[in-house]
C-alpha cells in the first residue's frame, strides 16, 4: 500500500487516495474570490443605496473580508463565511441584506442570483486560478505512486470543476464533489464518504487536505487515517484546531510505496 509521509512532522500513515479541499488548497483562494466578493460587495451596495439603505454590518463583516486604506479586498478571514459558506449560505445572507432595507425576499434570492452570476462572468473573463505551491508536483507524485485522488468542495460541482480545468489539473482527479452533490455539506463526512466509494476504497485509506477546520471536522467524522491542514503561515494556523498536522505547502508531503 502507498503511505504519504510529512516532511519534518514524523507522521507516515498507509494511504490509498487524497481528498482536497479546493478553495485555499489547490488554488489561492484570493486571487480567484477577492474579484468576486468585490463585485459583489459593489453591486449589493449600488442596490442598497438606491433603496435608500446601506449595509446592515460593516463592509468588511457581510462576507468576511479585510480591506486596505483604499477599501480593497486584501485578505479574508479564514473562519468567515466567504472561506466556508456554500452557495446556498452565501445567497441568503446577502439576501438578507436586501430584505432588511424593505425588498421581498424572493425578489431579494432572485437579484442575489443575478448579482453573483455577473460577478463570476467577469472571473471567467481572467480565469485567476493559480495553483498552490508545489501542488502540481505532488499531485505527479501521488499519480506514479497509484493513490487516487478526489476534490470535496463546499463549491457546487460544476463551478469547481471548471476552476479546475482553469488550473490545468482535471486529469489527476478521479472524483471531483461539490456541496449539490450530497444532503450534508462540511463539517459532516458526506462528502469524503462519498469520494472514498468513488475512489473504490475505505475512509480509513484516506488523507483529506484542507485549509479550514471544517475540512479536518470532515476528515474525523468520516474516520479519515489523517487530516491534513493546509496553511501557508504556520503562525496564522490556530484555526485549524482538529488538524493532525499542518504543512505550509505541499513540498512537505512526500508519497512512496
């Protein structure tokens, strides 16, 4: 059986198949969604404001964004729901804000719907997805050594699966899994259940890699051989509170037979 051993960590667990998050664990996270929530955050304020209303929070707390002197997105917070929302979540908060400066609510779905929709037509106009450091090379690695590898995304399927092909790296996944695909998104193992039957193996013969801690929840509940959370700070990792171990790139995981 294949093992993945992590670099510096003395961790060496049997492993079949990967189970990546996407999000802030195969692509940066905010060169793909800071345009996004821009635009988003943009359009919702327009709208708000020819309501005659504002925003019913700071900017910055509606999705989970940190903004510089200028009020451009420059980071987010990892624990916000921008990072762990799923389409359905990040909808209806944004709806809310609509409905509480007097719009109806299902006028309020329906013009979240437009907003969001417009905001990834203009992502696709530059595709800014950008692999995580020393992805691609782990990802060869894991190919010559026969584990099989998988996506489980809060992201709907469709979506991740064309941010994926943005990357360049559809091809080493067997089983990409977005949030539409089960009854319970993450924290509950749903998605990892499924991916291990995909993949033809057991959730013990499994490694999931994540950057948030509802990843390493996931990975726990569906009994996972180890939770591997991703963050390129360590000092910035304290979220990741069910972690087995946590990497700052994928130059310390290394998988042998």
């Amino acid at each position: 059986m294949p093992k993945l051993q992590i670099s510096g960590k003395g961790q060496s667990v049997p492993c079949e198949g990967i189970l990546f998050d996407k999000d802030g664990t195969l692509l940066h996270f905010l060169t793909l969604w800071g345009g996004w929530a821009e635009y988003v955050l943009d359009s919702m304020e327009k709208q708000l404001a020819m309501m005659g209303a504002g925003f019913t929070s700071p900017r910055e707390q509606v999705l989970g964004t940190k903004h510089d002197a200028k009020g451009q997105i420059c980071g987010y917070d990892v624990t916000g729901p921008l990072a762990m929302g799923t389409v359905e979540e990040t909808t209806g908060m944004l709806a809310w804000q609509l409905y509480a400066a007097g719009m109806p609510w299902n006028e309020a779905i329906t013009q979240v719907k437009q907003m969001t929709k417009n905001a990834m037509y203009e992502i696709r106009r530059s595709k800014p997805a950008f692999p995580m450091t020393g992805l691609e090379q782990f990802l060869t690695k894991c190919t010559q050594a026969s584990v099989k590898l998988a996506v489980v995304t809060s992201d709907d399927t469709a979506a991740a699966m064309e941010h994926i092909e943005w990357l360049g790296l559809s091809s080493f996944f067997t089983a990409i899994i977005g949030r539409d695909q089960v009854r319970n998104g993450k924290p509950h193992p749903d998605m990892a259940e499924m991916a291990c039957r995909l993949l033809g193996i057991k959730p013990e013969e499994a490694v999931v890699v994540g950057d948030s801690n509802a990843d390493m929840q996931m990975g726990k509940q569906a009994g996972a051989a180890l939770a591997v959370g991703l963050c390129d700070n360590i000092e910035d990792a304290a979220h990741l509170i069910d972690a087995d171990v946590v990497i700052s790139d994928y130059n310390e995981l290394e998988v042998y037979r």
